[in-house]
C-alpha cells in the first residue's frame, strides 16, 4: 500500500510559540515518527512575503528560527523532507494554473483571509498575492500529491478551497492528476492555547506568547505574570478555575492530571495561592521546554548544517514537484515539446 503523503507549513514571520507546538507542532512529531506517512515541512517564506513584501529581512531571519523550532521539537531530518517554499520554482507555476479555476468572489468569502484582512487593516489596499494565498497554498499541497494537512483550525477554510481546486482541476481536465487533501485538526478543546494575558489567541503582535526558544528565566517571568482570577486577591478567597490561563495551561500540559484536579478543588475553595500555584505550571512547564530548549542551542551551534538541512530538503522537494507540474502541464495539454 502507499504511505499517505503529509504536506505542511509555517510562515517564517518570527518564531514559533508554544501554540504552534499544541496546534500541530506535536502532532506532526506524532505522525512522522508511527511511519506511516511520507511527511514534507515547508517554510513557506513566499507566502510570508505576502503581506511582508517590505520587510524580507524579517523573513529572512525568521527562516532559520523556525527552521531551529521545528528540529527542537523533534521534527527529524531522517523521517521528514524539511523544505523552502521559495527554493521550489514549480509552486509558483501550479498556482498560476490554479488561479484560473477560483473566482474572485470565492476568494472574497474565505473567512480566514477576511479575518486577517480585518486584522492587519488592509482595507481596500490588500495586495493581491496575498488575497490569492489559498490558491498558493493548494500548489504547495497538491504539488506533493498530500492527502492528508495537519493545521490548527484557522486553517479549515484553506484545506476547503484546495478541494474544491482539485475537484475542478480534475473534472475540467478529465484526470486523476491531483489528490484531494483531508485536513487534520487539533482535538475539540484543546485547539487553540490563551495567550499568557488570557486572550484567545496567543500571538507575537499581541505580546502575549511564551516561545519554544525561551530561556528559562525569562520563562518563569512570563508564567508568573500570567493572567488569573482577578477576584483571586487573598491567598485564602475562594478563586475561579474557569477562564484562569493557569488552570488551562496545567489541563493541557500537566502529567499529572489527578494533582491539577486536587489543585482546582482547593483553588475553588480558597487556600491555594496564585504564585504557588504559578511556581507549579512554571516546573510543569519547563518540563516539556527545557529538553526542546537544549535541543535548539545544540542545533544552534551549526548555522550552517541547518542551512544544509533545508537544501538537502529542497532539492529532494524539487524532484517530488517538478514530476507532479510535469503531469499538470500534459493534463492541461501545455507540454507541445514531449
Ligand atoms: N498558511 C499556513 C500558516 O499560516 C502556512 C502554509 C503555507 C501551509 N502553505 C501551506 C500550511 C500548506 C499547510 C499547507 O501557518
């Protein structure tokens, strides 16, 4: 049988958070090492360029830190194709054809692309790379012929349109030539990680995100300057477990789930104080960071083999999609010279 094939990504636009590693980090680890998937990792530097065109220092520089956050984790070299988005000339290629299957209105109703349009106060001057994004994105996945994108949820609107792209590709022109990909998400509840100030979303512009790449002090910092009850103000009131980050970081990340449950007990009752009850997650915490703090400093000693890595990485990329453009090129009958 044929291994199911992964393809997914990242925007190198600063580095990665502990959110990314809940969202899909952990989970990539998880499928590339059962071995039952052939897995490519893309940096997808072009599509960080999208709405970062005057700044490609920051993408430049942001490269090699995701690059070191995603071998931290344990995404391995050995098991997985890591690999540049820019250095793969056929992306741009498949996208052009892509382009002309999708409406403009269609891509006007892609509510993950509003929501960032809204964000980043685009208005009516959104550059136009970035407003076809999705239809890139479809060129990165089916240039591997991936049927399966592991994503956080955000990302469910872009996994649709990619099928209704290879839905049409392949009924326009008559082949089995692109596969429709499935996406996989984070489990209900533990989708998407609060930032340290409680707000739903953990992000480097709101300045509420603890990194893979923190050093312990400056963890312990952050965790202790983490959003709780603000009602909890004597050790001995009674404190709300609900909506306190503390507790929702423990539910995701303590071993000991029995404790946290004995902790939320004597919280509710009053007793339990916010910095012992901080000092906790900061050790549970620093549990799951510090081996994938040790393993970027490692990493981080070479440059230039990490560098290695990627273009090892590409070039084998390269060959995957090069076949696949060659078969969309003779589906579409482009290929006079063959
Ligand atoms: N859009 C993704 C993000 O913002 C990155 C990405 C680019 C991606 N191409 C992809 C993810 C293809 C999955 C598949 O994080």
């Amino acid at each position: 049988m044929n291994k199911h094939v992964i393809l997914t990504g990242d925007r190198p636009t600063g580095k990665l958070h502990i959110g990314h590693y809940i969202g899909s980090l952990r989970s990539r680890v998880a499928m590339q090492n059962s071995g039952d998937y052939d897995s490519f990792i893309m940096i997808a530097d072009q599509q960080a360029l999208t709405d970062n065109a005057r700044d490609p220092e920051k993408i430049r520089k942001s490269l090699v830190e995701v690059a070191l956050d995603y071998l931290a984790v344990g995404i391995d070299p050995q098991k997985s194709t890591i690999f540049v988005q820019s250095q793969i000339p056929a992306l741009a290629e498949l996208n052009l054809y892509y382009l002309n299957l999708v409406t403009v209105s269609r891509l006007e109703r892609n509510p993950t692309v509003k929501a960032e349009i809204q964000q980043k106060n685009f208005e009516r001057s959104i550059p136009a790379g970035f407003f076809t994004y999705p239809v890139s994105q479809t060129a990165d996945i089916t240039a591997f012929k991936a049927d399966t994108v592991p994503v956080g949820d955000d990302q469910e609107p872009m996994i649709e349109q990619a099928r209704e792209i290879v839905r049409s590709f392949n009924s326009i022109y008559g082949q089995e030539v692109l596969v429709e990909p499935q996406g996989i998400f984070p489990p209900k509840g533990s989708g998407r990680l609060p930032g340290l100030d409680g707000n739903a979303k953990m992000s480097k512009s709101l300045n509420n995100a603890i990194y893979l790449s923190d050093d312990a002090d400056t963890l312990r910092k952050k965790v202790m300057s983490m959003y709780t009850d603000p009602n909890h103000i004597h050790v001995e009131d009674p404190g709300k477990v609900e909506g306190n980050t503390v507790f929702t970081y423990l539910d995701v990340f303590a071993p000991d789930q029995a404790h946290v449950a004995e902790l939320k007990q004597q919280y509710r009752a009053g007793g339990l104080g916010d910095v012992k009850l901080k000092r906790y997650l900061n050790e549970v915490l620093e549990g799951v960071l510090g081996p994938i703090r040790e393993k970027r400093a490692e990493y981080a000693k070479d440059i230039p083999a990490v560098y290695d890595i990627l273009k090892k990485g590409s070039q084998y990329a390269n060959e995957v999609a090069d076949q696949t453009l060659r078969e969309v090129r003779a589906a579409i009958g482009v290929n006079y010279f063959d």
